[in-house]
C-alpha cells in the first residue's frame, strides 16, 4: 500500500473509530436511563452490554465469511448499513417502553459493528510497520475515547436537559423519558447512512496479503492468537465495567447526573492513548507497555475497593472510590493497541479469521460485566465487586509476560 493509499486508509478508518467510540461508550449512559425507564435492578439492567458485546461472537465468524466475499471495503458499508437500521429500532423501543426490543436494537448495532471492528483493525496493523503498530491504534484509540468522552456529554444535554438532572429522573413520566430517546437516534441512523454511502463510494484500497508458509495452518494453531483472544476476552470485561457501571456505581452514592460519569472513564483512557503515541514504540515496547497496563490496572482496582465513597478526589472532585474506577481508563488504554499486533503478526491470508477470533473476544463485554452485577447482587457491595478485574488483568498480565511469544502449543 503506498503512501497516499495509508493515509487515506488512516482517514477513513478514523471516522470508524470515532462512530466505534461513541455507540458503544453511549451505553454507559443508556444503562442507568433504561434502569428507570423499564424498572430493572443493577443485574437486570447490564443485559444492555450483555445484548450488545455478544454479538461480536455470534456474529464474528460469519462477518469474516462475509469478508472474505465482499473485500473489506464493501464489508464495511454493509457494517455501517446495519448499524443504521439498529439505531431505527430505537423508534419502536421508546415508543412501545419493551426492554425486549431495547436489547433487539442494541444487539443489530453491534453486529453491525462487529463487521467494521473485523475489517477495520487488520488496516491499521498492516498500513504500517508492525512495530509501530500500536501506536496507530492508539492514535485510532485516541479518535475512538473521544468519542467515548462525548457520547454521554451529549447524552444527558439532549435527552435529560429538558427534565433537570439525573436525580429527577424518578419523578418524571417513563413514557416521556423513553421518548426522549426516539430524536437522537433518528439522527444517528441518519449520520450512519451517510457513512455508508461515503465508504462505498471511496477509493479506500483493498488489503492485500502476500503468500505465506501456512496455507493449510487452521487458525487455532497459532497460540498467539487464541491466547490473545482470551487477554482480550477478559480485557474488554473490565474495560467495559470501567466504563459501563461507573454510572451505576455513581447513582448507588447518590452523585448527580451519574449518566455523565462515563465521560470521565474515557477521558483517562484518552490520556493514555496520548502517552501511547509518544513512548511506543521509541521509549517502551508494545510488550512492556502491556505488562505496565496489567500492573497499574490491578493496582487501582484496590483503589476503587479500599478508598474513600465520600472524600473529593483532587483531580476528578468525584468520590475517591469512583475516581479510580475512571482511572481504570488509564491502566486500560494500551492494552487493546498492544495485543491486537502480537497476535496478528505474520499471519498472512489468515489475518481475516485472526482478526475475526480476536473481534469475538469482545464477547467478553458481555459476560463479565454480568458476572460482576451478579456479585455486587448477592454481596450488596458494589464497591468489592470491582475486585473480580484483577482476574481480567491476570489474563493480560500473562499474554504481555509469556503468552505472546509462543509459535506453536508444544514451545
């Protein structure tokens, strides 16, 4: 691919990130929204990310089929298409109040983003040389968490600015806040229509893979890429609950407009994207900076336990407890940049099913997040739930350690 083409490749596939970032961090707000407007407990009212993430693993594998078909550019259209007629279903979900047909219309955008993520993250390993390849995902990382920063900003201006603050959602009308919702997401089908046509229309340069020695290699041959899928797995569990149930986590403390809070979680990972443009990989190693990610992770998830509900953090003004859960954002910003490129590296004409095994792991979006609403369920104490992360670190703390440099299951 020659320079004009990788820039331009760079250009789309940021506008990618960007529509990544903010439908998906837009459930950090839509989670304690729904909680109200459909009368769920804090378990119940996680099948929000539960119907959106897992849709990355049943739909994965049959998108890297449709890949293979269609090339990756006109994958992509067809993504964005999907994701568009998602966000329709939010007409009849407002207006008819079924938590049912919420969980139908979040589970088509995330099929819709299941594609997009497949064909997109293969363009920014191998527009460049691999080494430097997770920092173009962070720069990537960096367009999507700011998207993730103005998702729920937007959210609660345009949906809860008419009713006052978060607080007084009890007291209005459900009918009325579903309806709120119905505006901004005819707008969002429309923007994502938009988009469809312009990548369909683009000259954005199909991927092309040289001949490798493994033709007949079935894909879960490679241990790189299947223990990558497993960090990533239990990686996108706690960077879900980072970003997703902090609003919770602050309407339990009584903390206005909660459904803001996940701004402050994306606004740390933008940080470290940032830092990631700049040390990777001249001053630190996409292995070391995933090592660090663990460690640091592991090291505010006893933060979030052990500190203050009441005292003001320094920096954020929000509770102690509630600002490491922000921080979170921060120790999880490079370990998506870091493992997509030691999983992927040489894998040649089997990058789209690598790529497809690996998009599946955000599966884990779905599962752990539950896990850790079923815990906070049974104990009453959100606060230790946050605990069950280090699990999900430990997991990446082995791939960054031992897991990626394994060639074969026998060394």
């Amino acid at each position: 691919m020659n320079k004009q083409s990788s820039v331009l490749a760079m250009i789309i596939i940021g506008i990618l990130f960007f529509i990544f970032g903010f439908v998906t961090w837009l459930n950090g707000s839509l989670i304690p929204y729904l909680k109200i407007i459909c009368n769920l407990n804090e378990f119940e009212a996680l099948f929000v990310t539960f119907a959106f993430y897992i849709a990355y693993t049943v739909m994965a594998l049959p998108m890297a089929m449709l890949l293979e078909k269609t090339g990756y550019k006109k994958g992509m259209a067809l993504g964005l298409f999907i994701m568009s007629f998602g966000a329709l279903l939010f007409i009849p979900a407002a207006l008819s109040g079924d938590f049912l047909i919420f969980l139908g219309a979040l589970f088509t955008l995330g099929t819709g983003l299941t594609i997009l993520q497949t064909a997109s993250n293969p363009y920014i390993v191998l527009v460049g040389p691999i080494e430097s390849a997770a920092m173009r995902i962070s720069i990537m990382g960096l367009i999507n968490k700011s998207a993730g920063v103005l998702a729920p900003l937007l959210f609660t201006a345009l949906v809860i600015s008419d009713i006052g603050s978060f607080s007084q959602l009890g007291a209005t009308n459900t009918q009325e806040l579903a309806y709120n919702l119905i505006k901004p997401y005819i707008v969002m089908a429309g923007i994502l229509f938009c988009l469809t046509l312009f990548v369909w229309f683009s000259s954005l340069p199909e991927l092309e893979f040289e001949e490798d020695p493994y033709d007949d290699e079935n894909i879960f041959g490679f241990p790189r890429v299947v223990l990558g899928a497993l960090a990533l797995f239990f990686y996108v569990g706690i960077e879900v609950i980072a970003g997703d149930t902090i609003g919770l986590y602050g309407q339990r403390l009584g903390i206005v407009n909660a459904t803001s809070l996940t701004a402050y979680t994306m606004g740390f990972m933008v940080v470290g994207y940032i830092l990631g443009i700049f040390l990777i990989p001249k001053f630190l190693s996409q292995e070391k900076a995933l090592v660090s990610s663990a460690v640091l992770g592991i090291i505010f998830l006893f933060g979030v336990a052990f500190s203050s509900t009441t005292q003001s953090h320094i920096i954020t003004g929000l509770p102690d407890s509630v600002a490491f859960v922000a921080l979170l954002g921060l120790a999880n910003a490079l370990v998506w940049p870091t493992i997509w490129p030691l999983a992927l590296q040489d894998l040649g004409k089997h990058t789209a099913k690598g790529s497809a095994l690996l998009i599946m792991a955000i599966s884990g979006g779905a599962v752990v997040p539950l896990v850790f609403g079923k815990v906070a369920q049974l104990t009453s104490n959100m606060q230790m739930s946050y605990l069950v992360g280090i699990v999900c670190y430990a997991m990446v703390l082995m791939y960054g350690l031992k897991w990626h440099k394994m060639h074969g299951w026998r060394h």
